[in-house]
C-alpha cells in the first residue's frame, strides 16, 4: 500500500481582503514529484507555508509525513526542505560554509556534515568549487546550491517554489534531471509549485490545479489534458477540398476543423474516432500521404481548466499581498 506524504481535508486560510486557500483536499503520495499549477496570486506558497507551518490555517487540518501541521509544526519542518522565493544563502559565506551552517542549524553533529556535502555537491558538479565565494556565481549554481542546502539534514520532504525560476534551460534541465535523481534514488517526495507547464509535464508523476484557492483538477498530466484537452488530427494527402472540410468540421466529435496549405487540421473531442474520420476521407477519394495525431499540452489544458473555472463564476477578490 502506498504511503501517503501530504494529506490535506478542507484546508483554509483568511486574509483580510481574500481567501488564499479554500477548501483544500488533497493526498500527496510518498515517493513522487508532484506539481502544484497556478497562476500567481492562486494561493500556491500560501498552502506550502500552511504545510511548513508558517501560517496556521483558518480552517481544515492537514499531516506532513504522518505530522499534523499545527500541533507537531517542529516535526513537519525537522523532516522537510525548503526552498522558497529566494535561495536563502549567504552570498559572503563560501558553498561549504554555507552548507556546513545550515547543517548544525538543522541539529547535525559536525562530523557527519563534511561527507554530506561531498555527497550532495559531488552529483551537482559543485564539489570542486566548494571553497568560493557563493556572491561569485551564477544563478544556476547558486539555485542548484539552494537545493543542496534544503536537503542537507536528509528530509524525507522537499517543497521548492518555483524552483528554475530565472534559470536558463541548461541550469533548469540540469536541477531537473537532480530532482529525479533525488526521488528514484533517495524516495524524497518533492512537492513543486509552479506556473511552469511545459516542466510540469517532464517532471511531475502528479499535478493538482489551483485557481483563486480552489483545488480545480487532480491527478496524472495525461488525465489532467485528458478532462479538459483536445485531441489533434492532420491529414496530408491530394484531394482535400473546402467543402470536404466543411463535412468533417460538421461531425458531432470534431470541434472545428480547417484546410491548411492543403492540409486537414481537425481538434477533435475525446469520442472521436480517428479510424472512420480516415475512412471518411478515402470514401470520398482522398488519397493520404500521412495521418498525424497528437493532443493538447498540458499547457493548454491548464489554461482551458482556468477559463472553466471563470465561467463556473469563482469568486473574484482582490488579492492580499500575503495570498501568494
């Protein structure tokens, strides 16, 4: 049976002029990277905080790692990392200082540090650059440094928000392909909040939605652009007329389709059949070069999943300063 690292039941948080969280219900299985998705001001870093015990919730309850949030906070915290909006380093300190401070300000003895660094910086290609000075380098070091250090005391938990904020896409493919390491390896859950769809979508084995506080979609990428997505249809081929295309485009499971230097550009619904689509067209004596599916990316199913939600009518508020 699989463990559960997050478990959250209705989970809330007031700010005078907004609600951050509302209603919050989620289990977090150990053992996964899992994205948390929303646009800023969605009450993303308010419910990690909520989780770290930061900020105590309004309403609900809520257990990190078999902890509950407000009565055992210090035991969430001992048993996770963090890495909040900013790294949280000391850029006149050097890497190892660094690492060796946080590490006795997390109750480690000073014998079991020095290895600990060696271990965590050695994949990060940073071992060797351990003695300069941290002002001195990139964002993307500094990033993946802000990481070592998060799990320096070995959490079996890892919050990151935003973590390739800033980064360029090797440093960000880089911190991902650690954070894999990290939960194939080590079985550290890692709980990411992110606007980033497209790294969601490499990264994440789970993803949940949030929207104004709400929790509006759950689950594996696939099933999230499975709810909302489309599926895609292109049809290469000589004989694709205008009025062929208005036929298809009149299907009850196509949503629109359209020709396209001389191409069939069909969205289709979850129920459509591309085989009798095919069909369709060599009936009417099309004769197909090539026949390519695909489907939205989770992107594009977030943003549609956002656009419900407004159309559903949640609430809009102004929002607190605090209710990020």
């Amino acid at each position: 049976m699989t463990s559960i690292a997050i478990s959250t039941s209705g989970l809330t948080r007031d700010f005078p002029s907004v609600r951050a969280v509302d209603d919050l219900a989620l289990e977090v299985p150990a053992g996964i990277v899992f994205g948390f998705l929303g646009p800023n001001g969605s009450g993303k870093t308010t419910t990690v905080r909520i989780l770290l015990g930061l900020v105590e919730p309004s309403a609900g309850s809520a257990t990190v790692l078999g902890h509950d949030i407000v009565n055992e906070a210090d035991a969430v915290r001992a048993a996770s990392g963090a890495l909040m909006e900013q790294a949280g380093l000391y850029e006149r300190l050097t890497a190892e200082e660094n690492l060796l401070f946080f590490g006795r300000a997390a109750g480690m003895r000073s014998a079991d540090i020095a290895p600990r660094v060696r271990e965590l910086l050695g994949p990060l290609d940073l071992y060797e650059r351990r003695g300069e000075l941290v002002g001195t380098w990139s964002r993307g070091m500094k990033q993946r440094l802000a990481v070592a250090r998060a799990l320096i005391h070995r959490p079996r938990m890892l919050f990151l928000d935003e973590p390739t904020a800033g980064l360029d896409p090797i440093a960000a493919a880089e911190l991902r392909d650690d954070l894999e390491k990290l939960v194939r390896e080590d079985g550290v859950t890692v709980f990411i909040n992110t606007h980033h769809l497209a790294e969601a979508e490499r990264l994440c084995d789970l993803v949940g939605v949030i929207r104004r506080g709400r929790l509006i979609a759950f689950g594996h990428p696939d099933e999230v652009r499975g709810r909302v997505g489309k599926r895609r249809l292109e049809v290469v081929g000589a004989g694709i007329s205008n009025e062929l295309v208005a036929e298809i485009d009149a299907l009850s499971h196509v949503q629109s389709a359209v020709l396209d230097k001389g191409r069939l550009r069909a969205d289709l619904t979850q129920a459509a059949r591309i085989p009798d689509i095919v069909r369709l067209l060599v009936d009417r004596g099309v004769d197909i070069e090539e026949v390519r599916r695909g489907s939205e990316s989770l992107e594009e199913a977030f943003l549609a999943l956002l656009e419900g939600a407004d159309e559903a009518g949640l609430e809009i508020a102004q929002e607190d300063p605090d209710a990020r």
